[in-house]
C-alpha cells in the first residue's frame, strides 16, 4: 500500500522497517497535533473500535518527536509491533484491515475510494477558505491552534500573528481553487457530499473509510469560522451527530 513519494521522499502507507521503540506504553502510538484535520480522522476510527492508544502530540515549530521518521507530516501511527504507517487514509485502512475489516479495501469500492480523495483534495481544501477567510478570521484561528496544540511557549506568540498572515495567504490561494466564493463553495461540496451518504453514513448502517475521513475533516473544524454552514446543513448537520455518537469524538 505505498504511493509516490511525499514529505522527505518517505512513502505513504505502511512502511518496511520496524520502529517498535516509537511505541509508547505498548500500545498503538499516534504522533499527532491536537487540531489536525488528517489526525480526527485517525482518532475517530480508533473511538469507533473502542482501540485503546497512545497519543504523542508533536511540536508544529520543530516537530521534534517526529525528528526519527522520514515522513515529516502527522498522523504517523506506530502499531503496537512497531508497524509504521503514514498518511491518514492509509492508516484508516490498515486499523480496519486488523481488526474487524469493516470496509472495503482501497481499490474494491470506487464509491468509497472517491469520497476518502474527497475529504483531502476538496474538502480539506474548503474548509481552509472558509477558515482563513479573512485576516481576523486567521488570527482567531491561529490563536486556538497556539492554545491547543503543542507549541513551545516562545513559538506561541510568534505563530499566532504570522501564522495567521501566512494562512491568509494560503486561504486565498485555496479559495482560487474553487469557482464559488468559500462560504457558498462549502455549502457547495457539502451538497455533494450528502450524494455520498446512504441512509445513515457513506457505508449504509455502519461507518466506512468516506466516513471517518470526511468526519475528520470537519471536525477540524467546529471551533472556528464556518462550523455554522456545517451546523445547518439539512444532511450533513444529522451524518456528523451520528458519526459523534459512533467515534466517541465530539
Ligand atoms: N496527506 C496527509 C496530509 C497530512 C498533513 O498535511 N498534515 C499536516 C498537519 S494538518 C502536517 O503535518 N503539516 C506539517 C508539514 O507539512 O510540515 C494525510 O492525509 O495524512
């Protein structure tokens, strides 16, 4: 399960060489940043499972507790054997593929395959106009971030005012790649999303892989400019509710 290469050239998915001294406590490891988009997806999985894991919330500045791997990027899940696996859709599969092999594999459902390509290529780009939408909202937002996530202190000050000039940057230049202005562009793929979703998730009557990918998403986003558009969807609003109560993620 590898494709072309991504961050410091390492592939994404599972890797060849062991790491089981990233392991911590014996358990599944996750390096992670607490707001990550790519990382609620993992999280809500393995809520799902009721997997009990270890989280290692990585510096955003240095990402010194990520220096040992190749992949500069979170999510990296380390399995409890020290299986190392990179990129969220791939760990998605690899947690289903071990335990109750729920969804389908990348490749059998172009259904689902579509819809987890969905979540980073459109609406993890979405939700970033909307949230960088102007200055005021990138400051607010960097300012959550700087809280939550694991900055050192002397990077905090630093990252919530030019992190959120640089995120403007990258909301306008995200906000080119849609032909709606963000607001109506969100509102926009979250229409299209509820095509993807049959009855009560993407899978049917259980989660599949669109699910937990998509939710991971918009989780990202509920504290910050624009939660409201996913508030009120008249499909997407209930599906998020559902996929809450089933990860154990609110
Ligand atoms: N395709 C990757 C994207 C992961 C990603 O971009 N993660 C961001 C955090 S939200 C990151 O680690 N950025 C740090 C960097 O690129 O240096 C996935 O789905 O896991």
């Amino acid at each position: 399960m590898t494709s072309a290469p991504e961050a410091k050239e390492a592939p994404s998915g599972v890797q060849d060489e062991l790491v089981p001294e990233r392991v911590v406590d014996g358990l599944p490891t996750m390096y992670c940043f607490e707001t990550c988009p790519f990382c609620f997806k993992v999280k809500a999985l393995l809520g799902s499972r009721g997997i009990e894991y270890s989280k290692v919330e990585v510096d955003p500045t240095f990402k010194t507790q990520l220096k040992w791997s190749k992949w500069g990027k979170v999510p990296v899940f380390v399995d409890a054997d020290g299986t190392q696996v990179n990129d969220s859709n791939h760990i998605l599969h690899y947690i289903d593929s071990n335990g109750t092999g729920a969804f389908p594999r990348l490749g059998d459902d172009p259904e689902q395959d579509k819809w987890m390509d969905f979540s980073n290529n459109v609406l993890g780009k979405s939700i970033v106009a909307v949230i960088y939408a102007s200055y005021r909202t990138s400051v607010q937002a960097l300012d959550y971030v700087t809280r939550v996530d694991n900055f050192s202190f002397g990077s905090r000050l630093i990252n919530k005012w030019l992190g959120g000039f640089i995120m403007r940057m990258v909301g306008k230049s995200r906000a080119k790649m849609f032909e709606l202005p963000p607001r109506e562009n969100l509102k926009h793929q979250l229409d299209l999303m509820s095509e993807g979703i049959r009855g009560y998730f993407f899978g049917g009557k259980e989660p599949n892989g669109a699910d937990f990918s998509n939710f991971g998403i918009l989780r990202s986003m509920q504290d910050l400019n624009g939660f409201d558009i996913v508030e009120s969807h008249h499909v997407v609003s209930g599906w998020y509710a559902r996929m809450q109560q089933n990860s154990g993620v609110f």
